[in-house]
C-alpha cells in the first residue's frame, strides 16, 4: 500500500486549516505535519498497534496460575537388573597324600666269587649295594641252581659255602635288592 503526503493543490492544504491560507511556510508545515502522522500511523500498524482507534496501547492481560505446591512425582521406567550368574565354584584342591619316594637300589661292580674247596667260607653280598632313605635292606637270589656246597643265605645277605662241595663253575644268577 503506497501512501502520498502530496497536495494536489494548494487549496486543499489551506481547507484543512483556513487561517493559514496564502502562507507558503506554513502550508509546508501542514504538508510535513501530515506525512509524520501518516507515517507513524503506518508504523503503528506495523506493529500491531492501533488498531483499536485509542491512542494508549494497553496490553491484554493474561493470568498465570500460581505454581503448584504439590511435588511432582515422576516414575522411572522398572529397572530389570542383570541375570545374576553365580560364580564358578573351584572344588578345594585336592592335596595328595604325601608320595615317599621308593628307594633305588645302587648296586657297585660285584668281583667274581670264588670259594676254596675244603675251607668252609662266607661271602657278604650287602656291601655291594646301597640304597639311599631305606632302613632295611633285602636281597633276594632268583631260582638258579648254586654249585654243589654253596646256598645263599638271605638273612645274612651272603653266600655260604660248607667247603665239601667239588670244583664248578656257574653263572646266570640275578640278585635283587629290596628297600624297606
């Protein structure tokens, strides 16, 4: 919308005040009196205003509740926990009952044995073993034949010869000994 504050003539500007008529200035005076109040009218309603036909703007009034004194209760949303997986249970270990060692028979070079025909004699065998961590020890003889006159004797731990027995030679016999 296009306003013009222009006079067409100066009639019409000496109509709205009579008195001033034939004045130049003060018809200039009108025409800018009329363009400052047709622009601020423009302006106002621009705004918002003015279009009530008041000159004082007031403003609707709006009531506001007072605010509520009763909490406000707010309800989270049910926590599921985690499914509980109970720990791995370690059985106890287990201690063993303590292991003893069986002892290990160490067994020396044995020299060849040989008796005196007539002359009764003995000879120890224990002294060519040894067995660490053992309070007893048993030597045992497998079922080889023994020359005629001599045994083993397995409580002494030696052979034993009555010297009546005759001249031999053997061989193939196997000592076992025993930690206790």
């Amino acid at each position: 919308m296009n306003y013009s504050c222009i006079p067409t003539n100066e009639s019409a500007a000496t109509a709205a005040e009579p008195s001033l008529a034939g004045n130049s200035s003060v018809s200039r005076r009108n025409f800018i009196k009329l363009c400052s109040v047709g622009a601020s009218t423009l302006a106002l309603q621009a705004c918002g205003g003015g279009g009530g036909g008041s000159t004082s703007a007031t403003a609707p009034i709006v009531t506001v509740p007072p605010p509520s004194t009763d909490p406000i209760q707010i309800t989270p949303p049910p926590v599921t926990p985690p499914p509980v997986t109970p720990p791995p249970v370690t059985p106890p270990p287990v201690t063993p009952p303590p292991v003893t060692p069986t002892p290990v028979p160490v067994w020396s070079m044995i020299p060849t044995l040989s008796f005196v025909q007539g002359v009764k004699s003995s000879i120890p065998i224990a002294q060519y073993v040894s067995i660490t961590g053992a309070a007893l020890l048993g030597i045992s003889l497998n079922n080889a034949t023994l020359p005629a006159g001599v045994t083993f004797n397995a409580v002494a731990q030696a052979f034993d010869y009555d010297g009546f027995g005759a001249a031999a030679t053997a061989s193939g016999f196997i000592l076992t000994a025993t930690g206790g």
